[in-house]
C-alpha cells in the first residue's frame, strides 16, 4: 500500500517596517521585521509553527509602529533576515503559502532574498501562493474584505488583536480560510507526531483516522448475554433474544 499524499500548506503572515514606494530608491525600501507562520496539512492546523522577529537594519516608521507596536529598541538584538533565511525556506519550500493580500507580503519577501546575493528563487518557485483576498473578493463580491471584516463575517473570535502581529494574524487567517473554503477549524490534530495519534488508528489517504474496531471477549459476551436475560426476564422486550418466527 503506498503512503498518502499530504497537502501541505502554511499560512503566512509578515510585518515591516513600513510601505515600500514603487520606484523610490533601494536604501530607502522597508524590511521584514516580524514573519509568522502556521501548518496546516490534508485541511487540519498541526501545531507547528515557525515565529521569528527580524533586526531590519534601519529605522521603523511611525505609522507602522501604530500598527503592529514593534519598536526599534526591540528590534535592535534580533538576528537578521540572513541569518534566519535557511531555517524560513526549511519551513516554506514545497508548501502551499496561504497568505492575505499576497502581492504584499511576497513582494517584501523576494526583496530580502534579492539583497542576500545568494542565487534564492523566487517565493513562487519555491512555493505555490494561494490570496485570500482574491478568493474572498470573489466569494463575496462588493463588500469588505479585510481580515477583521472576514473575522466578523464568519464569526471568529479576534479580541486578541489590538495590535498586528505576524503570529497571531497567521492563526486568524488559518481559520479564516477553513471557514471560507467549507472546512472545520476546532479539530488540531497533529499528523507531525505519530505518538499523538491513538494507538490502532490509522491514517487513510484523505487524511482522516480510521479508529481500530475491538471485539469484545468472551467473558463480556457472556455478562451481554446475562443483562439482556434480566431485562426480558422482569417483561422487558430484547428483539435480538427472541425466537423468530417459524
């Protein structure tokens, strides 16, 4: 029997230090400060997650420190895109990026893979990019489609987000898209670690669990057989005790 196809996807979010201007000239571009990210595989939310703060390497402006509160004096011990960038594309090579407003976040991410010199393809090469933004503009069509209008739409709790945040955005957003494509999001069973699944189970190929079926012995037969005995003996009827018609 061949092992079953997984579908891997991560939901991404990221936070910058500003809005880079089209055109405008190199050093003034705006950097990655915050990436966070979330598994989901076959539909299911895994556990695994991949956090990181980034030392940008130049100021955060003002507008966006309102946005996501990560300051500079924070920012000024964190490592830097290089340094985390092999464990970043660990996490998303081969995956399905779930990510609202793409063009955004892929645009921020490609740049910093530019300025390392080191030949990285870009994002879409390394990994399929599915927007939410495009698929809820399509799903609903004329009305706001912000992730806090989703939230409220599809009734997911977001009290928990007076500020952005890469991390917590990304867990929103995994809920947001199982909700918006039909699926459940209160199961987080984790396909990552064989020894939270229970034992007997197995996985089937679409990623659900088929539980192990246990017969009962021959001393609990026997107890069965005893119960449903006093039942009918006190007028009660058990169909299955009695004798079919000839």
């Amino acid at each position: 029997m061949s092992e079953p196809t997984y579908h891997r996807q991560v939901i991404l979010d990221t936070e910058t230090t500003g809005m880079n201007q089209a055109g405008g000239p190199i050093y003034l571009n705006h950097k990655i400060i915050e990436i966070g990210c979330v598994e989901v595989i076959n539909r299911r939310l895994t556990g695994r997650h991949y956090h990181v703060y980034v030392n940008p390497g130049r100021l955060v402006d003002v507008e966006a420190f309102e946005v996501h509160g990560i300051s500079d004096a924070f920012l000024r011990d964190k490592p830097t895109f290089g340094q985390i960038s092999g464990d970043f594309i660990e996490f998303i090579k081969g995956a399905e990026l779930v990510i609202h407003n793409a063009p955004f976040d892929v645009g921020f991410m490609d740049y910093e893979f530019d300025l390392l010199g080191q030949g990285i393809p870009k994002t879409a090469e390394m990994s399929g990019i599915l927007d939410t933004l495009v698929m809820a503009k399509q799903i609903h069509p004329g009305q706001r489609n912000s992730l806090d209008a989703l939230c409220k739409r599809y009734g997911i709790d977001n009290s928990s987000r007076e500020l952005h945040g890469a991390l917590l955005d990304a867990e929103i957003l995994a809920d947001v898209y199982l909700m918006m494509t039909g699926g459940q999001t209160s199961l987080n069973l984790s396909l990552a670690a064989d020894n939270t699944i229970e034992e007997g189970a197995t996985l089937t190929v679409d990623g659900s669990f088929a539980l192990k079926s246990l017969a009962a012995n021959e001393q609990e037969l026997s107890a069965h057989q005893e119960r449903l005995g006093i039942v009918k003996s006190k007028g009660g009827s058990c169909l299955w005790l009695d004798e079919p018609e000839q």
